[in-house]
C-alpha cells in the first residue's frame, strides 16, 4: 500500500482522561487519595504539553466525564476540553464521542494519546506522525497495548465514525490485548498497520513496576512533585 498523505491543518491529539478520584488506583498500597490525585493531574499536564510543543500536532481535544476537574488540571494550556456523555461510558465510548464530534467539523488525521505517558517526548509524536500507514500503533512494554493510536485521514470513509449500530469505520478496541484488536481492526478494512515500540512511548505509570522501568530523570522530575512516589 502506498503512504497515506496527512492532513495540512495538522494532526488532532486526542486525550482521554477520567476524574480525580478513581485514576490511578492500582498505585493506592503507596499513594493515599490525595496523591494519586495529584498524579492524575502531573501526568495529564506533561503529556498535554507535550502535545502542544510536538510538531504536527494542530490542536489537542480532552475528552472526559468530568470536565471540573479537566479544566482545573489543564490551567493555563491551550487544549478544548469535551465532555463524554453519560450514555457513551468507557474510554471506546468516550473516543468514539471525540471522533464523531471532530468529523462533523471536518478534522484530519487524529491521534489518541493516554494521559500516563510520562516519558514522552515530542521526538516520539513527530516519530508516529513521520510513518506512512494510515494506522500506526504506539505499544506499551509489554507488547500487548496500545498507548498511542494514530488515524490517517485516507483513505476516505475508512475512519468514519461508526454510528449507533456500529455498521461502519473502524473502531476503537481499548482494553486487554488492544494492540491485537487494534491490528485486526485495521486488517478488516483493509488498512495498513505499523507498530512502533519507543521508550518513551511504552510505559504507561498505573503500577510501581511501571515506575520502576521509567528513566532515573523521569522519575525524578515525577517525584518531585508526588513526593509518595520516591
């Protein structure tokens, strides 16, 4: 298959992020409420800026069930924050509500990113934005998620939202073994696939064995400000 051709406006990054007060609890044998809190929100901030200073990122949507504390978080950064629906649950349910809210406005290419990315760099988005399949796959370190997602926007109708009967479009496929789905998602219409496996894409932060394989500054720069976490 040919390479797709990007969209000039640039690329939309869409962020995922759920309240302050169930994220991160797998993190609760060292952290207390408060922190993992706090953590949510470092973890938001550092990816959304990065976001904003990546080349070829145009825009960046967050989407969330709860815009207060999105709002709160995200202070000061030049971000559109969207509200998930209470009758769309579940980060599928919440990407499939940005997609189709970007598609009536006409967007281009768009790229979800989680929110616990915190190495990430804006060497690695220009990295998945520089490859040439209409779908690219940022996997975690376990070769078996998806952290990042990157969505051409060609060829035409590939990527169209897929409406309340799920007839048409791929579809997002978050969850245990996504980069599998992801993949075959992707087979099943026809699309290209490539994975790219970076450090600074592939540790997601929801457990201390997640902390342990960041880079010694990463974990500093995090720790500094979750002091629970040294």
């Amino acid at each position: 298959m040919t390479g797709v051709r990007r969209s000039g406006r640039g690329t939309t990054a869409v962020v995922p992020l759920r309240d302050g007060v169930s994220g991160k609890s797998r993190l609760a044998a060292v952290l207390d409420g408060d922190s993992r809190r706090r953590l949510v929100r470092v973890l938001a901030r550092h990816v959304v800026a990065t976001l904003l200073a990546s080349d070829g990122i145009g825009r960046v949507v967050v989407v969330t069930a709860d815009p207060v504390f999105t709002r709160e978080t995200l202070a000061g950064l030049e971000v559109e924050v969207l509200e998930q629906p209470a009758d769309r649950p579940g980060l599928n349910g919440a990407l499939e509500h940005a997609r189709e809210v970007l598609a009536a406005r006409g967007s281009g290419p768009l790229l979800v990113a989680h929110a616990d990315l915190p190495a990430l760099t804006p060497e690695d988005v220009v990295a998945l934005l520089a490859e040439k399949a209409p779908v690219v796959i940022a996997t975690d370190r376990y070769r078996s998620g998806t952290n990042l997602l990157l969505l051409a926007s060609e060829p035409s109708g590939a990527f169209e939202p897929s409406g309340a009967f799920g007839d048409a479009g791929f579809r997002f496929r978050f969850g245990v073994g996504s980069l599998a789905a992801h993949v075959v998602e992707a087979e099943a219409h026809g699309l290209e696939v490539t994975v790219v496996h970076r450090p600074g894409t592939a540790v997601d932060l929801d457990t201390a064995d997640d902390w342990s394989q960041l880079p010694d500054e990463v974990r500093a720069a995090v720790g500094q400000q979750v002091p629970g976490l040294l």
